[in-house]
C-alpha cells in the first residue's frame, strides 16, 4: 500500500522547500483550485498556511487555519505551529525550548501526537515535527519520526525535515544514513536533493562544490531561481573560500527580495569572514530588522558562553 499525494500538493510541498512561496499561494488560492473536487481542502490550506509563515503573515496564516474545522486535531496542531511562529518574531527566551509559551505550545502538541489516530496523517506528522524542529525538541522531534519511520505515512517532506534535525544535532553521519536508505523512495524528487545538498554542506572536501551545483541545478529546472536557492548557493560557496563569487550571488539574492533576513544574515557572515568595514553596519541592520534571526541568537548565545568560561577562567586563576 502507499500513499499517493495529488501532483497540485506535490508540486505546493515542493514549491515551499525551494521557495517558491508566491508562486505556491498563487496557484492555490486560484478559483481553479477552489473548483477542483479531487483535492483534500484542509491539506491546501495547511500549504497556504505555510507559505504565509514562510513570508511572515503570521494572521494570514491564522485565518486559513481557521477554515479548518475546529474540532479536527489538524487545526489545532497548525494554531500551535503558527503560534510557535508568532513567538519566535517577538523573540522568546533563550533557549527558546525554555521560554514559557513555547513550552505550552510543545506540551499541547505532545499531547495531539499521543492520539493514535493522528499517526495515520501525514500532514499532521509533519507539522508537529515542524514545532519540535522549530522549538528545539529535537529529542521529541526524532521520537515522533522514529513512530512511523518506514511506513507508508512516511513521505519526502517528513524525510527531509528528518534529515534537517539530524544536521541540527550534528549527526551528520545519520543524515549521509537516511539519505542513503531513502534513495531508492525519493531520489526523483527535488527534496530529496535539496536535503542531500544540505549534506554537503557539512562535509569537507568536494562535497561543498557538489552542493553548489545541485543548488545550482534545482534553480534551473525550477520556474525561477529562488532567494532561498541563491543563499544555498552563497554558503556552498562560502565553504569553498571562493569570497568574490559569494557576494554576486547575495546581491542578487537581495535584489529580488531587499528584506530577506537571511540574505542579511550571510551578508553579516561573508563581511565578518573578509574583514570588511560594512560588517558592523550589516550587524545593526539585521538586529533592526529581524531581531530574532537564528543568527543572532546564536551569536548571542556563543558570546554568553564565552563571558561564563572567562569568568569562570579568572576565578580559577585568582583562587
């Protein structure tokens, strides 16, 4: 038996992990999708609720959820995504697995994944794990995969967030792992690569390279090379020390979107790493613009981990 996903929800989930976010929204709030009797709705405007997330419109997101009915556990598992989403653009306490109101949020969604029912849809998998990623349970999250691991509720966009939070525990022979079992389910799917290419990310030698040009390709054979695409690109080549071509590629990247924090982010990265004066000025515009970027609260972090072992080193040395 498998699972057999409608190619419109197909090509949405795709579109979402390559950054296709408008193009995604476009087609799905179109009256051709409104019109078209084969598709679950609830599935549509959990992508469109997505894609409103990954642009920022927390209360866009929340009045799509709002169309799905109330009792079902898929809308309130989707409430607490969007508000896991609401919290970390207020900027939650550090760690954010500590901060009060994620904390509720993690344990209600605990709580709807304990429901054996929810095991058998998809979309709900995918979205709890999302919270666990998001909040930083990667424990909860690996637990939740390992349920329904090589069944068939097990599609490409749970393998990929899968691969993602083994890269976040830096496992990332895991991941080379999964990637490897995987291939013969998902290889002909563009997440498959897009996860894969995170990979080579954390891996020395040719891999980075390898990363650049699968990036690279996954731009071509999509409708458009994406912000999110040229960002991968920029950090495959900041892994390759080729420093010229990383910042052609940003400043593309910021020409077709001015206010993508994470083009800022690797901006920030690419001046600290050349020495460049503007790294101070690209700092304070990214900690205007979107004071709880991951960047910068693990920079934050880092720099408090610092201060306490210096301390902790100047104690010692004057006992």
């Amino acid at each position: 038996m498998e699972i057999e996903e409608n190619p419109i929800i197909t090509q949405s989930i795709q579109g979402l992990y390559l950054g296709n976010y408008q193009s995604v929204l476009n087609k799905l709030l179109s009256d051709e999708i409104s019109k078209t009797r084969s598709l679950n709705m609830n599935e549509v405007r959990i992508l469109i609720m997505r894609a409103y997330l990954c642009q920022g419109k927390i209360q866009s997101a929340l009045r799509e959820v709002a169309k799905i009915e109330p009792a079902d556990d898929l809308a309130s598992v989707a409430k607490n995504l969007v508000f896991l989403y609401e919290r970390m653009s207020e900027g939650a306490s550090k760690p954010i697995s500590s901060d009060e109101k994620v904390v509720k949020i993690v344990e209600n969604t605990e709580q709807l994944a304990s429901n054996r029912l929810n095991f058998t849809k998809p979309t709900f998998i995918v979205l709890a794990s999302l919270i666990f990623l998001h909040s930083g349970c990667f424990e909860k999250a690996m637990r939740l995969f390992y349920l329904y691991f090589k069944t068939v509720y097990f599609l490409v966009n749970s393998f990929a967030l899968m691969v993602q939070t083994y890269l976040l525990i830096n496992r990332v022979d895991m991941a080379q792992e999964l990637l490897e079992t995987s291939k013969p389910l998902f290889e002909e799917n563009p997440i498959y690569h897009l996860a894969e290419s995170w990979t080579f990310l954390f891996l020395d030698g040719k891999y980075p390279e390898k990363a650049f040009y699968s990036f690279e390709e996954l731009g071509t054979s999509n409708s458009s090379v994406t912000v999110k695409l040229l960002n991968s690109q920029a950090s495959a080549k900041m892994n390759m020390n080729q420093n010229s071509e990383v910042e052609n590629i940003l400043l593309e990247a910021q020409e077709k979107d001015a206010t993508n924090s994470d083009t800022l982010a690797n901006m920030v990265i690419s001046s600290a790493q050349n020495g460049k004066e503007s790294y101070s000025h690209l700092l304070s515009q990214l900690e205007e613009q979107s004071p709880a970027h991951p960047f910068l609260i693990d920079m934050e972090e880092k720099a408090e981990l610092f201060d306490n072992l210096c301390q902790k080193y100047s104690e010692s040395s004057t006992a």
